[in-house]
C-alpha cells in the first residue's frame, strides 16, 4: 500500500473525492452597469437593472431570484375563469415539507440513505482544472463502490469493501488506498449515521433542496468539509460537494439513480497482483 502517495496518484484520487474547484463560468457574476454620462437638464428615469445570468440546471448550486413577470390581462373570459379556477401557489418549503430542526434534516438525510443497500445512476463532476467530466457510479453496500469516466478520462476509482484503488488505464498504474481514508466512504456504509460519521457543522433549505454539512477529520491528508445536497420533493441525493484538506473543492451532480437493480459484483473487484 502507497504510504506517500506520488504526485498522480494523489491528484487522480482528489479529483474524483474532493479537490476540484468550480469552474469560473458557474460562479455568481457580478451585474454589468452602464457607465454614468454627463448631467443633463432633464430629470433623471430609472432604469432596471439586468438580471444576472441563470444557473446551469440538475447541479443543485444556489438558486438566483428571479424578478416576477408582469402577465398581460386576457382577454378571453375562458382564460380569467381558468386563472381565477387555479388553486393558490404553495411555498417550495412547504410544499417539499422542509424540516424544521437541524436534527430533522439529519435524519431525513439518514433515512434516505438507508433506504437502500444499492445505487447506480450517472454523475457529472468538475474537476480540479475546471474540466467538467461524466461517468457512471456504482454503489453496493456494504463498503463497495465504483466510478467509471467517459473518455477522453482514463481513470476509474473501485472500492472493494476494505480498500480503493486509483487506475490509471493510460498510464497503467494501479495505486490503493485504504477505504477509512476517503471522504466519502460513508454513502458506503451498511447503516448510515451522519452524526456518527462525521462532526455536523450545520444545515438548511434553499427552495426544495436540504443541505448537510459535515466535516471528517480522518481522511488522506487531514480534514474534509462535505455538503450533502438532498431533493426534498424528489427525495434523491443530488449532489455532494467537497473541500479536502488543501482547501479544494469538488462538485459532483448525480442523476438517473436507480435503487432497485443490484450492480454486477465484478464492478468491485480488485486486482491487487497487476498495475492495471
């Protein structure tokens, strides 16, 4: 087992489990003001400001406000009778069913968690150049997981249940690491317990997303900071973001998780007599 891990093997393992930051097009940008121009004799008419550009959909990130639309009157009656008909809007909190308590949230989260002991879907992750790359994940508990990027990556992460293993199919190195070590080895617990796996640093609700933060002092290199994003109208896990020890940040978004089917076990299998 890699003691010190080399230059690649580390950031091949933190670009997947959580060193990448954002990339500069998906942060907040500031609004674009018009230059002032010279005083003149007339009074002065208020302009709108623009509004700032939306967010890319499906990566659960903060939500931008959006100035409410005047609607034109109709004049069709059929029209007002079916407006007046439409039963008042519902708040996102409300209607998601929002926690109301810290301790609610959690244990919302966990029970989702233990819902079920397998998972596959797809995920999209910003790496740590701001190179946005896609895969599928596999999860079976209890200790076993494992991502495969699309090309042009060549990297696939596999956890067998005690230890994970970085490849590198390019270059054809094969570099293991223990499972206690990774951010995230508590979505492969056989009974999920946030609070017991890591220290809780807070949580709230932005529209219909929960979010969960934590921090684990016991991964590679010191202590993590983990966002778990969770849908509550969907109830879906949507997306986990983490900082690692040296302050870098990744994103990941999942979608199309199916809980029903069991992954094939050859999904998790380590090879640890070859490189590759």
């Amino acid at each position: 087992m890699t003691s010190l891990p080399t230059r690649r093997a580390k950031i091949a393992l933190v670009a997947l489990l959580g060193c990448a930051a954002l990339p500069a097009s998906l942060t907040a940008q500031p609004l674009q003001l018009q230059p002032s121009k010279p005083a003149v004799a007339r009074p002065a008419v208020a302009r709108p400001l623009p509004l700032p550009p939306s967010r890319p959909p499906g990566l659960g990130l903060p939500r931008v406000a959006e100035a409410a639309a005047v609607q034109p009157a109709s004049s069709s009656a059929g029209s007002a009778v079916a407006e007046a008909a439409r039963p008042a809007a519902t708040p996102a909190r409300a209607k998601a069913g929002a926690p109301a308590t810290q301790e609610e949230a959690i244990e919302r989260l966990n029970t989702y968690l233990n819902s079920f002991s397998s998972l596959q879907g797809n995920f999209i992750q910003f790496a740590a150049n701001g190179r946005r790359l896609e895969g599928r994940i596999y999860i079976q508990r209890p200790g076993k997981m494992r991502f495969e990027y699309e090309p042009p990556a060549t990297i696939e992460v596999i956890a067998d249940g005690t230890s994970v293993a970085v490849r590198d199919k390019k270059l054809a190195t094969q570099d293991i690491y223990s499972l206690g070590q990774t951010p995230l080895k508590f979505l492969v617990r056989e009974k999920m317990d946030l609070a017991r796996d890591g220290t809780i640093t807070g949580a709230g609700v932005d529209g219909d997303v929960l979010s969960v933060r934590l921090e684990d002092r016991s991964t590679l290199g010191g202590t993590s900071k983990i966002t778990l994003k969770f849908d509550l109208v969907a109830n879906v896990l949507k997306q986990w973001v983490v900082i690692d020890p040296q302050g870098y940040e990744t994103s990941v978004a999942l979608y199309n998780l199916d809980t029903q089917r069991r992954p094939d076990a050859k999904n998790f299998v380590i090879d640890y007599q070859r490189k590759l």
